[in-house]
C-alpha cells in the first residue's frame, strides 16, 4: 500500500496571484478554510477590490464583503445607475426596497427580477393576434418599452428597442416571446440585453402592443380548442366510433355540452339510455337547451299505450329533418347502432344525408349555420358494410381506444377538396363532461430491472489471440485471395509464358482401364 | 352466494345497487356458477327473482341452492321467485290452445319472431304489488342464458330488444336490477351471437366473463374471471375499471385469488 501523500498546507491567500488582482475562486478550495482565515482573506480582499474596477460581478462568498459597499459598487457606479435606475442596499423583499425597484410610473415590482412567465388564464381570455405581435393579457397592465424609438413590430433584437414588462408577481404572469425566437434561453438572454440597454421612454397606448403567450401554453390551449371545435367545426356527421371497454358517450355528451354553451339548440334522439341517466350530469341551463327525443321506453310499441312516437323509429328520425326551428342546431344520435340494426342500412344512410345536408336545402339559411349531426356508433355491432358506408358519410370520425386505463381519440378530418388529416389525442372526461388533454399513457415501469452486473468484455482473458502484430497485418493485407480476379492475374492468365507453367495432368492408362470417352461410367458395374 | 366474490364486487346482500343490469358470459369454459352466486345473492337479500331458466330444470337449481344456503322450494312457495322452467313449459306451448300466449311463443313461430311474450310475463311476474306494503326489496331478472335464444331461432336484434325492454322495465321504472348469461362462442364465429354480447356489452353496467386459462385445463385453477365496471355510479369515483382473478370452484365455495397466487402454486 503506497504511504498516503503528506496533507496539503493551508493555502496561502494570496500565493499564486500578483498583487491587485482579484484571486480566483476554485470550489474545493473553500473546505479548509477555518473562520480566522475567512476574516484574514476579507479584509485583504477589501483592500483590493477597492482598487480594481472590472464589470464582471464576484462570484459566491463575496456577498458578505459587498454589504458595507454602496450599491454598484461592484460594477462602478453609473453604469450601475443606468441600468437599474438606482436600487437600495442589497436586500431580498422590503417594501421600500420593492418600491424602490418597481416601474416608476406604478407600483408593481420590476420584470427584471423575474424573466418568464406562464399564462395561468383561461384561453377565453386571449385576444385575437393582431398584426402586431405582442398580445396583452389582463394580467398585465403596464407594458413600457425602454428605446430610442418605438417599433412597430419588435424585430429580432437588431436595433435599440428593448422590452421592460411590469406585472403583478402574485396574480399570475405571462410569457413574453419575441417573434421569430422559440428558444426559451435565446429569449431570456434576449430580454437580459434588451433591458440592459437603452433609456425609458414613454410607451404607446396599451391597446396597440400585445405579448404573445409562450409557445408551449399556446400550443396547450390551443389544443384544448381544437378537440372539441375542430370535431364541430367542419359540420355535417361527426361519427365517434367507441367500443365495449372505451366507451364514447361522455365523449358525446361533452360535444353536446359544448354546443350548448355555443348557444345551439340540441336535440337528441335517445334509443339506449333513458332520459334521466342522459341528463344526469348536466346543469340546468344547457338541460333546457336539449331537447330529448324519447325511444328509450317503448321504441316498437309493445307497451301499446300510445305514449311512443308514431312509426317508429324512422319517423322520429325523419321528423328531425323536417324541423324548421331557425338557427344552429346540434342533432345527437345515441346511438346510430340502435338505428343501424332497426332500420335497413339504406334508409339510415339517406336519412343521414337529408339531415346533415339541411343548409342546403333551405335557400334562406345563412353560411354560418351549420347542422351538427352527432352519432354514436359501436363498432363491434357491424360489419365492414355498414361501418364503411357511415365512415364515408362523415365529415369527422373519432375512433375511441386508449391504453392502460387512458382513453384516445384518433379523428380522421375530411374537409371538402383536401386530403383527410389524422390525429390522436389522450383525453380524459370530467364528472361535469368537460375534456381534459392528456400527454399520454403513463409510461410502464419496466418489468425487468436493468442488469445489475455490468456486461464484461469477453475478448478479455482469452487463451487464443484476437490480435494481430503490425507485421501480420501487414501480410494479411497484401494477400491476394486465389479466386478473386485482380490485375497480376489477368496477367498472368494472358501471358503465360513469364515462367508460370499451367499444371498438366499426366495420366498412364494400364491395361485394365477401360476408357470410353463416349461413356465414362463405363467401367463402372452398375 | 360466494363471498370472496362479494368481497371482489365490493356488494353485500344488505345493500346491492339498483337499476343495473349485469352481463355474465363464459368462453371456453362454463360460467354457470355465476348464475347461481347471483341467484342465491339475490334471494338472501331479500329481492322479488324472476327467474327464467332455459337450460337445467328447477331441481338442479334447487340442489346447487341448497349448498349455498338457499331454497328455492320455500322461496317460490312464497312468492319470492317466480321460476319459468324452459324445459318443461317448451312442451306446453304445443300441447296449448293457442289463443293463450305463452312466453315461449317464439317456439311456434316459424319465422324467428320477437319476445314480446316472454317480456309480458316478466313483467306481470315482476310487477309491484298494489297493496302498498314492499314485500320485497328490488325485483330481480334472471336469465339463463340467451345464447339458447339463439339457437332456438330467434334473432339477435330480437334478444337485444328483449333486454332492451326489460331494461326500461325492470331497471329504469322499477330500479330492479337484470342479470344475463351469454356464451362467447370465442374461435367459432357465430356472428348472431357476437353482435347479442357486444349490443349486451355497450348496455350493461357491469360485466364479469369467465375465461379458462389460456394455457388449458388445470386442476388446482378451473378458470379467469375478469370484471369490467363500464358505468361507474358515481362519476367522481375513480375506481379500477378492469380486475382479472383466477378461481377455483369447490363444493360449496368458489375461491378466488390473484393471477398466479393459486394456493396450490404458493
């Protein structure tokens, strides 16, 4: 065992540096030090930073020396004073030091304390963009631009406009991206020189500058929209395909909460569920918005007490085509498997069409009002025919799946005259059928533990070699393989007199040998 | 009535829930003994049975019955089950004036009609009695099992509005509760019988398949039984939707236990 190497001494402060200088810091260093020695190496350092005037701020284990210094006195003073328009002692919290740090036109606390922001609001709330790429948000009331000029667009750092947000920290806050940058650091680092330069000016009227959310919480609420507006928007049938173990019809019933938050009137022709259990769930002001169609009690008059609907089924349907209630309207099918094995396919499939086409053929209907045809189908029920026909007639099909207690919608979008675009979105529903995005299932911890042993190298410990020395490289490479074709062959083969000799067979033939050049298998005694 | 299977559908006889309708169904393997914990947990919890049987006569009940702990002598000369045998009354609908209806009209019709008849008697059996005084809890349907339906004839949109009707029924105006067996026909495709358990799958609340494993037959484990709670009573609760375990039936009891944990294996 080699001796163990004799313990370093205490290092001196001040050794390896030249006087003046500010002594580097190194991290493992600061263990030994005893407390005498700290007090030792602060005054000394007193007395040189005094001395030297670099911008750069000191690292950690200097705060303590710093707290007798007035203010900017790391960086020079008037730099100091530019930039942060003069600050009090450094304090964490205080209400005159926030006061003293805030906007100098309100009260709130500075956004250079704090240098990105979630939005926390709703989506309701955003405006739409506008040409101008900063969208404001309510939370934020006082946008001030510190530059020369006042852009109308803030371009991409060139030039001297700078961006300096005051926002309430408690309530909230919002992400400030500038146009054309996604990376977060590029942005932060954007606005740390944004702020840096520049001197404050007024900024324009609130109305004119907006501040676009981030890109990661646009895109969040923006799929919250989409999944449920975009399954309306196109119009037409929205088929939603579920199965027994993912089920589709709080799918169905959060499209028709949805529509009836739209102000639409919806009407839905109930065959599988009873009026109270599709209710249920609902509050009273979208339960006055539907209208319930009844085939759930007596749907081919076996109770014969006159209650049900005359004709049947096929009369309720078509008597939803013949509504002539002005305005949006949000039709539900639960189910259109009920209707599929009632009624021949033919007659559902036409049907269907009459009424999700009905714009059309009111003359006085404006564009706007679109007829949502809304129908649950269960897949299993059908065979290929019938679920091909009603897929084809849809403008939107959700297919319901999921995966480890998550469900899954994969919606298939046939807009008119482009090609069909997929998406897959996990999905939740909450008690009050309003959806809820998911990222995904949640991953499967694995099932085998990883190798605890770590794998060897198995050339190790070989009682062969895998090697080769320099020399037998060497010879390995320049070996020419016998059937390969390569130049000194072609050579060879063609003049064959350079002292190569092709081999020659002699042969003796003794007189029991039998050679018949027409049957050589002659001697054979087959 | 078993009650480690009790314990697994988190019910006892004291409080059942109401107005749901259970689909019991087996592949490759027989799910009777779900039949009769059912018809036994209903009868110990003092519900009204009806209980209409296609497959073995009454005495076959009765013995099973018997080892759980129920008669289904006293019961029906009481009035708490009302016990249609299919075996036996099959023969009367051809022995009968056909004026009068009989629930297995269907058998005399040579296209497969509908079950209106057998829903008629249902609900006469079922109906609350007008003397104002509940005798008995929740009235109950039974059935075992419908694939026979099948077999004798009657389509499979005709089944499904059966159950449909008793659902209306039974469940929803009375808040009873419907139990139903169905066989899964697995690699034999019967389409009628596909489209009957998947139309039954998408309607019931609850759904308890009895599967054998999959590795063929076994002494010590008979069989799988997987749970599927499709409609949760409340929304808000957030319970397991899907639990499989693994059984052994007894003479009187059925054990369960987790996947692999067969006390045998242990």
């Amino acid at each position: 065992m080699t001796p163990a190497p004799p313990a370093p001494g205490p290092p001196r402060p001040s050794s390896a540096s030249p006087p003046g200088a500010a002594p580097r810091h190194r991290e493992g260093e600061r263990g030994p030090r005893v407390a005498g020695e700290a007090a030792e190496r602060g005054t000394e350092r007193a007395a040189q930073k005094a001395t030297h005037d670099e911008g750069k701020a000191q690292r950690n284990g200097e705060l303590g020396d710093r707290r007798g210094q007035p203010a900017g006195a790391h960086m020079g003073g008037e730099w100091h004073r530019r930039i942060r328009g003069g600050c009090g002692p450094r304090q964490v919290g205080g209400a005159s030091a926030a006061r003293k740090r805030g906007c100098s036109r309100c009260s709130w606390i500075s956004h250079s304390d704090r240098r990105h922001f979630t939005a926390q609001r709703p989506p309701s709330f955003f405006l739409p963009p506008s040409s101008s790429p900063l969208t404001l948000l309510p939370v934020v009331t006082c946008i001030r631009f510190t530059g020369a000029e006042v852009p109308p667009t803030l371009s991409s750092g060139r030039g001297a406009s700078s961006l300096r947000l005051c926002t309430r920290a408690q309530e909230g806050s919002i992400r400030v991206s500038l146009p054309g940058i996604v990376n977060l650091s590029t942005t932060h680092a954007r606005l740390r020189q944004v702020l840096v330069v520049g001197e404050i000016v007024d900024a324009p009227p609130l109305g004119q500058w907006v501040v676009t959310p981030s890109e990661g919480v646009r895109r969040g609420t923006r799929r919250i929209l989409e999944m449920l507006e975009s399954l309306l928007a196109l119009g037409g049938l929205v088929l939603l395909r579920d199965s027994v173990e993912w089920e589709g019809r709080s799918l169905l019933k959060a499209l028709i909460k949805k529509s009836a938050l739209c102000g639409e009137q919806v009407h839905i022709l109930g065959c599988e569920v009873s009026e109270e259990e599709f209710r249920e769930g609902f509050d009273s002001n979208i339960n006055s918005r539907l209208v319930y169609h009844d085939l759930f009690r007596d749907p081919l008059n076996w109770s014969e007490t006159g209650e049900t609907l005359p004709g049947g089924p096929l009369e309720a349907l078509r008597a939803l085509c013949r509504r002539t209630h002005p305005g949006p309207v949000t039709i539900a099918l639960d189910s259109l498997s009920w209707l599929l094995l009632h009624l021949p396919c033919t007659t559902l499939c036409q049907t269907l069409h009459t009424l999700s086409h009905q714009d059309s053929c009111r003359g006085d209907s404006s564009p706007g009002e679109q007829v949502h045809v809304l129908g649950l189908l269960h897949e299993e029920l059908h065979g290929p025919g019938p679920l091909g026909v009603l897929s084809s007639l849809a403008q939107t099909e959700v297919t319901l799946s999921g995966a480890m207690g998550q469900a899954s919608a994969h919606v298939l979008y046939r807009r008119p005259q482009q090609r069909p675009t997929h998406q897959t979105q996990w999905f939740s529903i909450l008690p009050d059928f309003s959806l809820e995005l998911q990222g995904g299932p949640p991953l499967e911890p694995q099932p085998y533990p990883d190798p605890r042993v770590p794998s060897m190298d198995p050339t190790t410990h070989l009682t062969f070699n895998l090697r080769l020395s320099k020399k037998e490289r060497e010879a390995k490479d320049s070996l020419t393989l016998p059937f390969q074709f390569s130049s000194e062959k072609q050579q060879a083969l063609l003049c064959p007199g350079l002292g190569q000799a092709t081999s020659h067979i002699f042969y003796e033939p003794d007189a029991y040998d039998d050679l018949d050049q027409e049957d050589p298998d002659d001697d054979l005694d087959v | 009535m078993f009650p480690e299977l009790n314990n697994l559908l988190n019910t006892t006889p004291d409080q059942t829930e109401q107005g749901k309708l259970t689909l019991l169904c087996d592949a490759k393997t027989d799910g009777s003994f779900l039949v009769h914990h059912f018809l036994s947990f209903y009868l110990k919890a003092n519900c009204k049975v009806c209980f209409v049987a296609l497959i073995q006569s009454f005495s076959h009940y009765n013995i099973v019955g018997q080892k759980l702990g129920v008669s289904l002598t006293t019961a029906r000369e009481c009035g708490q089950l009302v016990f249609l045998e299919g075996l036996k009354s099959a023969v009367d609908v051809f022995f009968r004036p056909q004026e009068e209806p009989h629930p297995l009209q269907f058998l005399r019709e040579a296209n497969s009609g509908n079950l209106q008849p057998l829903y008629e008697f249902v609900q006469e059996a079922l109906k609350p009695m007008d003397s104002g005084e509940a005798a008995w809890r929740c009235p109950v349907l039974l059935v075992d099992d419908l694939s026979v339906l099948l077999s004798l004839g009657v389509g499979a949109v005709a089944v499904l509005d059966f159950i449909h009707y008793c659902r209306a029924t039974v469940c929803r105006e009375w808040k009873g509760n419907v139990v139903a067996l169905v066989h899964d026909s697995g690699d034999a495709e019967d389409e009628e019988n596909d489209i009957l358990l998947n139309g039954l799958g998408h309607q019931s609340h609850l759904i308890l398949r009895a599967e054998g494993l999959a590795t063929g037959f076994c002494k010590d484990v008979h069989g799988q039984l997987r749970i599927l709670w499709r409609r949760p009573s409340e929304p808000t609760a957030q319970r397991d939707r899907s639990l499989t375990y693994q059984y052994k039936i007894q003479d009187k009891n059925v054990s369960f236990f987790a996947k692999g944990m067969s006390p045998a294996v242990l």
